[in-house]
C-alpha cells in the first residue's frame, strides 16, 4: 500500500512538473509571439504605406495626363476661335472703313 501511495505520489510530481514546464513553455512562446507583434505591425505599415504611395503616384499620372488632353482640347478650341475672330475681322474691316468713312463724309457735308 505505501507503494501504491509513493508511485501516485510520484505519478503526480511528475505530472505537476510536467505541466510546470507546459506553462513554461507557453509562457515563453506567449512573450515570444509579444514581442514580435510590434515588428509585425511596423511591417504591414510599411506596406500599406508603400501601396498608398504607389496608387497615389498612380492617381498623379493620370490626372496629369488629363490635364494634358484638356489643354490640348483648349488650345484646339483657342485656335479656332483665333481663326474665326481673324475671319470675321477680316470680314469687317472694309465695312469699318466705309462706316468711317461715310461718317467724315456726313461731318463734311
């Protein structure tokens, strides 16, 4: 009987240091896992502000190249307006001068 009170006895300081070095162990891999977060989180930063960088390059690049396109159209469109003032300028300069003309005439007469 004082066997089988000794080999549970041993049974259980056995199995009490077992579990003393589980915890050991768990509390090891825990503070291991801790301090490995804040590297983690320095890392998923730096990724998250790279791809920003990158779509916000992205988006510049094709605001400017719309930039572009509008101020091609606009100096389309200030040519032909130029165009259109020249012609109808040309169109009434003669008129002008007869309107002056006709105007001195009438002071005259």
């Amino acid at each position: 009987m004082v066997n089988l009170v000794s080999d549970r006895l041993n049974s259980l300081l056995s199995s009490e240091e077992n579990a003393r070095e589980l915890i050991e162990e768990a509390t090891r891999e825990a503070r291991k896992i801790r301090t490995g977060i804040p590297a983690k989180v320095s890392g998923i930063e730096k990724e998250y502000n790279s791809e920003l960088q990158k779509y916000e390059e992205k988006g510049m690049e094709k605001v400017h190249e719309e930039l572009a396109g509008l101020k091609e159209k606009q100096r389309v469109v200030l040519e032909k307006g130029k165009t259109a003032l020249e012609t109808r300028s040309g169109e009434l300069a003669p008129r002008a001068l007869e309107l002056i003309h006709s105007a001195i005439e009438g002071e005259k007469g």
